[in-house]
C-alpha cells in the first residue's frame, strides 16, 4: 500500500497520514512523506487521497525550500508542455522571465 493512517495519541483529533514516494536511486533509500492532519479520520483520507492524486499524475513537489523560480520552470516543463502550444509557452516563460 502505498499510504496509511495513523491515529495520533487519543482525544487529540488529530492523524498522521504517511505515502511512500518509492526507491531514490540517488540515496539508495527509499523515501516517505509523514503528514499531520487535524480533524477526523475522513479528512485524513481525503488529504491521503489528494497526495496520491498528486503522486499519480506528477504533480506531487516534496515540502522544502524550492524557489517560485524552479517551481515555474517545472511548471512548464512539465505540465504546460502538455496543455499549451509553444507559442504560448514561449510567451509565458517571457513574462514570469523564467528561461
């Protein structure tokens, strides 16, 4: 399974929720994103859910200190480049200036 729930200590509302994000070749470990979620258990599946959306389709960015600047580029090295013409994505990379 590639994401659980966890219940945190009792009456604290609250659960953790882990997904596997699979074998690093760079580290040779295999990574892992723990998440506190408030709330109830539904919440925390909705929110596990939503991550395994995002590792599905690629649009998962591990939490860190990425710059608005890479985060664009990916961007549109990613995901514009499937839903805009070149044209476009010329003119985009243009005005956010991000080459």
């Amino acid at each position: 399974m590639r994401g659980t729930i966890v219940e945190r200590p009792k009456g604290s509302r609250n659960y953790a929720i882990r997904i596997s994000l699979g074998f690093d070749p760079a580290t040779g470990k295999y990574g892992q994103h723990w998440e506190a979620v408030p709330g109830t258990k539904r919440d925390a599946e909705k929110r596990l859910a939503e991550l395994l959306h995002q590792l599905d389709t690629g649009n998962y960015m591990k939490p860190g200190k990425t710059t608005l600047a890479d985060f664009l580029q990916r961007w549109l090295s990613d995901t514009a480049s499937q839903t805009y013409r070149q044209e476009a994505m010329t003119g985009i990379a243009v005005s956010w200036k991000v080459t």
